[in-house]
C-alpha cells in the first residue's frame, strides 16, 4: 500500500529505479525481509547495520531490478562462446517486431471426449492484460484452433503403483516433431510462432502425468521447449458408470490451464525469479502479469540483441561485397544501409543516456533497416558474367592462336641470345 | 518443476468465467461428409467425395479468430488477403464428357485457380501474387509459376458462385497451369485439411495407391460466402472440398464389371466421422431406359433418394453412416454393385451439350485452333460462353475467327477479345454463341507460332508448350422441372452451382488441352560453334604463321637414321641401287 502511495512521487520515466531506504527497525516490512521489491519501479530496503552492508544490498537489489553482465551475455546468447553461459541462457526467443502466438487443443480421440474450451473468453480475460503489457516490445496477434486426431509421437508407460501412464522426461523431445506437423505454418505472416498445447490424451491412455528427471510427477503436467512454446496435459476423469454413454463432454477450467501456459510464456520471454535471494519480497504484479521493471529488462535486452543484430548484418554485407566485387548497390540500399547506421548510433548513444524508450525504437529502426538492405532482392542479380564464364569462353579461341606466338618469341629470344654470344665469341 | 514455483509467485485475479453447462454447447461450425457412386455407361464408376464445413464467423482482417472444423491455414489465408471466393483444382486426366455424361463439377486438366477478391482490396494484382504464393505452399503445387503470362481476367465466365454485392470484374482473376502433374504429395495436405484427417469417415477411403491407379482424378478446394439462413440476413463461410475420381474396368484389371468399395478403394467404410452431422454415401441406382432396374446394390440401403439432377430424375440408394441400423449386422459397410443384367450401347445417352477441340494444320509456323461444340437437345436452343486463354506465343489472328453452325455463319451475340503481349499478358478472347437445336458448331482461328529466346524454352522443349482448356459455361434446358432446392437438406452434390430457376441448369464444360510444337533451335549450336571455330583457328591460322615466320636453317647432311637404313633394306630386295 505504501508502495501504491509512494508512486506519483517518482519519476516514472522507462529504465530508471527508485529504492527508499527505511531504518532497521521499521515495522513497514514484515519480519524477515529486509526488501520489498513493488511492481511499479521502486523498492523498499531496510537499513543494513553498516554503510556497506547497505551498499552490498542496494547492489543486489540493482541486480535483481535491472541487467546484469549474464543478462546481457544472454542477451546475446548467440554470439558468445559457448562455455560461458548458464544453460538457461538460450531459452528466451529472438528479439523480433511481432510475434503470433496460437493456442492449440489436440483431441486424439473425439469419440470419447468432446472437448471444449471457451478460448474466446479466457484470451479476453487472462492473456490480453498481458499481451498489452508487451505491447511496446512487439506487435502480437493471437489465434486458437482444435485439431482432431493428432497424437504424440510417444507410448506413454504403465506405471502399476500409481495406475496411471507416464511419461519420462527423456521422451519429452520426441513428442513435438509429430504435432508439429499437425499444427500448420503461418503461411500469411513473417512473425516467430509460439505454440501453446493442451492435450487431452486418449481414454485408454488416462490419467497421464509428466515426469520430470527425479522420476516424480510434475505438479502442473506442463513442459516448455526453448524458443517453441509449451505442451500441458490435462487428464479428464473416468466417468462415474462404466456404461456411461460416449462421447464424455469435458469442459476445460480455462483458469487452471491459463495460468500454466501465461507462466511458460513468461519464461519463454527471459523473465524468470529464479535467483532471489530469501530475504526478498516480490510483489505481484496482478492481472498484467509482469512489473514494470521486468518490462524494462525485457526491452534492455531486446535493444541489445538489436545492436548486435544489426551491426553482424551490416558487416557482413561489406564483407560480401569486398569478396563479389560485381555487385552494384542500388541508392535506395545505399540509404538503407545508411539509415541503420544512424540509427544504431543513435541507439547506443540513448542507451548510454539511460532513455530506454527512444533506444528501444532506434534499435527497432535499424533492425528493420538494414534487413531490407541486406535482403533487397537486386542484390542478387550478377550484372556481369563471372570469370570462370568468361575463361571458357575466350581460352578455347585465344590459346590455339596465342601458341605459335609464344613458341616464336621464344625462338627469337633465343637467336637474340646467340647471337650475342657469337659476336664475342668472332671477336 | 520451475514452473510450479513461478505459479507461487503469479497470482491471477480475475475470477474464473461462469460455470458453464458442458452439454449443449452451441456450435458455430458443422460438417457434412458424402460419398455418390455413379455407375457410366462404359462399364467405369466415378465417385465423387464431399466435404463441406460451413463456419458462421467473419473473417475480419486483424480480428482474432478461434478455429474449429475450419482449417487454421485457409481462413488466415482468406483473411489477410481479402478473398471472397477461392477456387482451386488439380487434376489428372479428362472426364469423357461424351461417354460418361455430364459431370457433377469438371476440371480442367493441370492446375485452375480463380479467386474473387473482396472490394477492399487495393492493389489485386499484388495480393493475387501472394496468393498463389502462399497456396503453392500449402498444397506443394507449383502454383508459384502463376504470373501475369497466364492469369486473364473474365468478364462474363466466371460469375461469383456464391453471395455477391456486386460484380465489378477487376476483382477476378483466373489462372490455369495444364503442365501440372497431381500425385500424393498433393493429396497429402488436402487430406489434412479435414477435421477427422484421414483416421475416421468417409476419409478412410482416401489411399493414395488406388486413387492415382485411375483414369480421372480431380481434387479441388471451393470456398464461398454463403447465406446462414432464408433469411440472409447473415453471412457464413463454406468450404467444400470435393475429390473426384473414376476407375475404369480396364486397369483394374479383371474383365466383370462389378464394383465395390473394396475393389476400388482396398478399404471399407467402419464409422462416421465423430464430428460430422451427417455422414451419407448415395449410390445412382436410376434406371437408364425408364423401365426396370439396371443394378443391383448391397447391403440393402437405409433409405431411397429420389431427386432431379441436371435435368433427369435420378433414383438413388442412400447410406446413413450416423444411423445406428447400418452397422447392425456388419461391423463394416462394404457396398457391392451388381450389374443385372448386360448393357448395350444403344442404351448410352448422349448428353445435351458437349465439347472438342483440336489444332489443325501443319508445319511450324501457322496452324489453326478449331472448337466443336455439340448440342444434341432435340428441340431447345441455348447460348453458351466460351472462353479460351492463349498463351502469347501462339499469336491469333482474329480476323480468321469463323462460327460456323449447319454450313452458315452463326454471329455470336457478344464478343470480348483482349490481344496479347509479349512476353506480358496472354490472349483472352471471349464470345457468346447461340446454339440451335441439334447442331454442331464449329469455331475455328488461326495463329502463328514465335520463336523465343533461347533462355525461354523449358526442360525437354520438344515435348511442346500446353494451351490451357477452354471453358464453356451454359444455361441447359433441362427436361423435367427443378424445384429449388434447400442447400441443408438435400445432399451435396445437387446444391453446388445456384440455380436460377427450375427450367434450366448450370453446367460448366472443359475442353481438352492442346499441345503444340513450337519452332526449337538445337541446343548443342553454342559447343558446335565453339569447337568449328576453335579448330579452324589452331589448323589455318596455325599453319598460315608457321609459313611466314619459317626461317630456314643449312642441315649437315646426315649419315642414317633409322628411315634411311630401312629405305636401303628394302631398295636391295628390289635391285635398285642405294640411296
């Protein structure tokens, strides 16, 4: 509540904290926490006994808040070397100006179940609040479908203590290459796709629970892959009468399986709360589902990525055209390629000032800019012939003409020779 | 595991939608699968699948849109880019118009696409591109190879088949590729549009090894707005998907002209599609000369079909997949047909109208296209639209287009002739032609062939260059009366084309394909030439130098040598003195 009062105090500009430090002995923060960590850019410490003390916390508490060296290494995940990353690094997706997510039921077996889920409601109510959260990273669009018939590449086991089957998490790879298939391409858009599946297994194969590498089941029945989305299972109940008639209509709490896949998206963003430190005390961010200042990290690391992204085309477009040097770069990629330029340093510059917003757009800017200079289509018509052409056609018609030639220079060079002997040689 | 501990942290507020009651839900989207059988006179069957999903949504640009039996790929196809009807077909082979009769919905061999685009469309010639793009993907047809050489725009052919505000013909575009070959990997994502894929229904008897093993096969996709009800105050979606496919007696390899599902498809039927809301196979058991039965089906059917189709009355024997009688006795629904009795050829209908063309001519500069049209009705004339797509190098001279019907000149009523480009556009030349009773027609224009750049000849050009069929629409009389039908009650395959009204029907006609030869430069000249040339540099040149640059050195004479002790060898057995 504090926190809520203390708001219109700040200055609510992207990419900045405030901390207020309270006395040790304030009863502001319950027992056994010495931050409180609100959603809206501020925090609360509680005095150290020292001025290290609180200067170590402070630090932590920036840390948490904003970016660290790893962040930022993961950020550019795909240019660092390999053996200086946490393994969860590569997990969140490219930066990119949109994304579609699609939410996906997968029915194996309509004869026992006829499923429904009110997907409508639940994007309304629980997915949208998010997604207009993220609206400044990114464009998002949003789409469902329920496919019949699809099943998972892998038998689940019978497993008799618990009378029910499952599924081992070395097998968990091997279920997404068949669904996929299934799930169809966005043929009309370029965005990145986030699948997200609920799968309703088959009455023979019910109940069904996910094991993790310990052998116990998850509690969620919920897996995520890295940069493709997530799967959850939901197990529908025997019914009551073994006679009962078929198909069983199934409603799916849309509360339950939201909260999973809003959690999985979260991670797929980069935005995990693994490393806190105990004493902390986050507050939740509501309906919303992310603060303000995970929004911040998000768009540091986004603008990150973009800079690299942008500088690694542009190199690479001079190193190609230093090798191909028939290439002739119209002005309209010539303008392209300067606009990025301009743009990226305009982008560092921001960021070195602090103003995450402006940085973020100049970032987006180039990105867009120098990936239609590198991909314009002119690019790839050879104007001229290449050489290797030309040598075979002219070597065929010169080299039978330019032989006796060569012999006869070489003969002329030789009485030359001789004949300067000779005169000696009289003399 | 991480994901639990993240849902300590993330607390939704809202409260959970009301409960709802699970049964009863009301849906916004049916399917309607169907089977016909027709037995043709020669001794083939065809048989005609449909599968119709009629979604009650708007597919708005931008709006979210939650899929169900509707497939996800087309309706954010028909969405992104504006698209009020879409047609496409792919077909192997020609239906025999002359020998089978008229078909329920005919192809043109190869691949055909025409599309309605909706008014708000700016540029549609850009979103037809990406169309053909995007749909090239999905099906894994070469579709990509759609340009502006082969895409014409009809003006009187190809009327909207379903709703229409308005019919400004800019918006229509239509394509034919008759190089195209249709095989499995086309069958494949087709199947996989259905709601209950190929694992349940009538789709089960889709196997690619004895649907190819035909004579014609013809898959299509149809998508059309539609009335919701009689009313019309609301607009659905309809998407028809219709496989057509005709085995004939002869490669099937035994000489009775019995059929049955298994023999045809290796497959009998076992259930219906859960998802369906209904699930029917018709089987054409109208008797041919009106006075007793020709064929003999089993098991007995459900029910008996009568309707009025293209003008007859057809009797047919239907099958209900959802009514619990059928798969009483059988756990599968193998239907047999039994001929009772020989037929002979005097018994085989000729139907009202029906089409040939040909190129005549010879050598390889001119040549003639010639179009016979027949119409066997006996007393009733009709008019009928033809539409032929000429590619540009087959360049028409329209001043030799003649109509001639019964020995005299038959002016058609309304001519549009769009002339071609090179290399730009291809020649559409449309008519309108009234065909008296009992007639044949005959339309004949001459052309001459181009030559092309030799960058533009394809793979194997001596196989030569395909003209696209061309397209004969027409209002047929039809001889008994038609009442309108309502498109939820009666079976599929008599609601496909609107009908205006009861006297007459809409049929839609394909010619046969051409294939013409076009003057080929040999190939091989450039390394003919290479070498010719090569080879008279390095002798006449060569020895032409080595003549005026000689300088001539005094030789000691020398004492032998093998050549000259070998000369004296031989000098000695003749008795010659040595040199």
């Amino acid at each position: 509540e504090a926190d809520a009062a203390l708001r219109p105090l700040q200055d609510v500009s992207m990419g900045s904290l405030t901390m207020y430090v309270v006395p040790e002995t304030s009863s502001l923060l319950p027992q056994g926490t010495s931050v409180y960590v609100g959603k809206h850019r501020s925090a609360l410490v509680r005095a150290g006994g020292s001025l290290p003390a609180l200067h170590a916390r402070l630090r932590q508490v920036t840390q948490v808040m904003s970016f660290t060296a790893t962040s930022i290494a993961a950020a550019l995940s795909d240019r660092v070397p390999d053996g200086r990353l946490s393994p969860d690094a590569r997990r969140s997706l490219k930066s990119s100006l949109g994304y579609e997510i699609t939410f996906s039921l997968l029915n194996p077996d309509p004869k026992s179940h006829a499923v429904d889920w009110d997907i409508e409601g639940a994007v309304n109510r629980y997915v949208k609040p998010v997604l207009d959260k993220l609206s400044l990273v990114a464009n998002f669009s949003v789409d469902s479908q329920i496919l019949y018939y699809a099943i998972l590449g892998v038998t689940p086991r019978y497993d008799k203590e618990s009378s029910s089957f499952l599924l081992s998490a070395h097998s968990l790879p091997h279920v997404i290459n068949p669904v996929e298939a299934r799930l169809g391409s966005s043929a009309a858009s370029l965005y990145p796709v986030l699948n997200f599946l609920l799968y309703v297994p088959e009455r023979s194969h019910s109940p069904l629970y996910i094991q993790d590498k310990d052998g116990a089941p998850v509690s969620t029945n919920a897996f995520h892959s890295p940069r493709w989305g997530g799967i959850m299972v939901y197990n529908v109940e025997a019914p009551a009468s073994p006679q009962a008639s078929l198909p069983l209509h199934v409603d799916v709490d849309m509360a339950r399986v939201m909260e999973v896949f809003l959690a999985q998206l979260r991670l797929l963003f980069g935005l995990s709360r693994e490393e806190l430190p105990p004493e902390f005390l986050l507050e939740s961010p509501g309906n919303e589902g992310l603060a303000d200042w995970e929004l911040d990290h998000l768009l540091w690391a986004h603008t990150v990525e973009n800079i690299a992204t942008v500088s690694t085309t542009l190199t690479s477009l001079a190193q190609l055209l230093d090798k191909i040097g028939n290439i002739v770069i119209k002005d309209d990629v010539a303008s392209e390629v300067y606009r990025a330029v301009a743009s990226v340093q305009s982008a560092v510059a921001e960021l070195a000032m602090g103003h995450l917003h402006s940085a973020f757009q100049a970032s987006k800017e180039a990105v867009t800019s120098s990936e239609r200079a590198f991909f314009d289509p002119s690019l790839l018509h050879l104007l001229y012939f290449p050489d290797d052409q030309k040598f075979a056609i002219y070597i065929p018609l010169f080299l039978p003409m330019a032989v006796p030639i060569l012999l006869s220079l070489a003969k002329i060079v030789r009485e030359t020779r001789q004949r300067k002997k000779e005169p000696t040689k009289m003399d | 595991g991480r994901a639990a501990a993240l849902l300590l942290l993330l607390l939704l507020a809202a409260c959970p939608g009301p409960g709802r009651a699970g049964a009863g839900r009301e849906r916004r989207d049916a399917l309607r699968e169907e089977l016909l059988l027709s037995p043709l006179s020669t001794g083939d069957v065809a048989a005609t699948f449909q599968f119709r999903t009629r979604w009650d949504a708007d597919l708005q640009r931008g709006a979210v849109s939650h899929y169900r039996l509707f497939p996800k790929a087309l309706g954010r196809l028909v969405a992104a880019l504006g698209v009020r009807e879409l047609h496409l077909a792919l077909t192997q082979g020609f239906w025999r118009t002359r020998f089978w009769g008229q078909p329920p919905l005919q192809a043109p061999a190869g691949a055909e696409l025409w599309v309605w685009f909706q008014p708000t469309v700016t540029d549609v010639d850009k979103a037809w591109k990406e169309l053909s793009n995007i749909l090239s993907g999905i099906f894994c047809a070469s579709l990509n190879f759609i340009d502006s050489t082969n895409t014409v725009i009809p003006t009187a052919s190809f009327k909207p088949l379903g709703l229409a505000n308005g019919t400004d013909h800019h918006l229509l575009r239509y394509a034919v590729l008759p190089r195209e070959v249709v095989c499995t990997e086309n069958l494949t994502p087709w199947k996989k549009l259905l709601p209950c894929g190929s694992k349940a229904g009538l789709a089960v008897l889709l196997k690619a090894e004895r649907l190819f093993h035909s004579s014609y096969h013809s898959q299509a996709v149809h998508i059309r707005p539609i009335c919701r009800d009689a009313s019309c105050v609301a607009v659905s979606w309809e998407l028809r998907q219709t496989l057509t496919v005709v085995f004939d007696v002869f490669s099937s390899g035994q000489g009775k002209k019995d059929w049955s599902l298994f023999k045809m498809f290796s497959r009998t039927l076992t259930d219906a599609c859960p998802l369906a809301s209904q699930s029917k196979v018709y089987v054409d058991i109208s008797p041919k000369n009106k006075e007793k039965e020709l064929l003999e089906v089993t098991p007995p059917p459900t029910s008996v079909h009568e309707a009025v189709v293209q003008g007859d009355k057809k009797t047919y024997a239907v099958y209900d997949l959802l009514s619990p009688l059928l798969f009483n006795t059988s756990r599968s629904l193998n239907v047999q047909l039994k001929w009772k009795r020989p037929q002979d050829s005097s018994e085989m209908p000729i139907p009202v109208l029906h089409a040939q063309r040909y190129v005549g001519g010879y050598g390889l500069q001119t040549g003639e296209i010639c179009t016979l049209i027949y119409n066997t009705h006996p007393h009733r004339a009709f008019p009928v639209i033809l539409l032929e797509t000429v590619p540009w190098y087959l360049r028409l001279y329209v001043h030799t287009l003649t109509v001639i019907t019964k020995g005299k000149e038959n002016k058609p009523s309304y001519i549009h002739y769009q002339p071609a480009q090179d290399r730009r556009r291809p020649h559409l030349l449309e008519m309108l032609i009234q065909l008296p009773a009992n007639s044949v027609t005959k339309i004949t224009i001459q052309f001459e062939r181009a030559l092309l750049k030799w960058t533009e000849y394809p793979p194997d050009p001596n196989h030569g260059f395909y003209v696209g069929s061309s397209v004969l629409s027409a209002l047929v009389p039809s001889v008994i009366a038609m009442k309108d039908v309502d498109v939820e009650q009666s079976p599929l395959f008599t609601s496909l084309f609107p009908s205006s009204d009861g006297s007459s029907y809409f049929v839609r006609l394909y010619t046969e394909p051409l294939l013409v030869n076009l003057p080929t430069p040999d190939f091989s000249m450039p390394y003919n030439v290479i070498c010719l040339t090569c080879t008279v540099v390095a002798v006449c040149y060569g020895s032409f130098y080595n003549l005026l640059t000689r300088t001539f050195h005094v030789e000691e004479p020398s004492r032998g040598g093998l050549a000259k002790r070998l000369a004296n060898v031989i000098r000695k057995l003749r008795g010659v003195p040595l040199l």
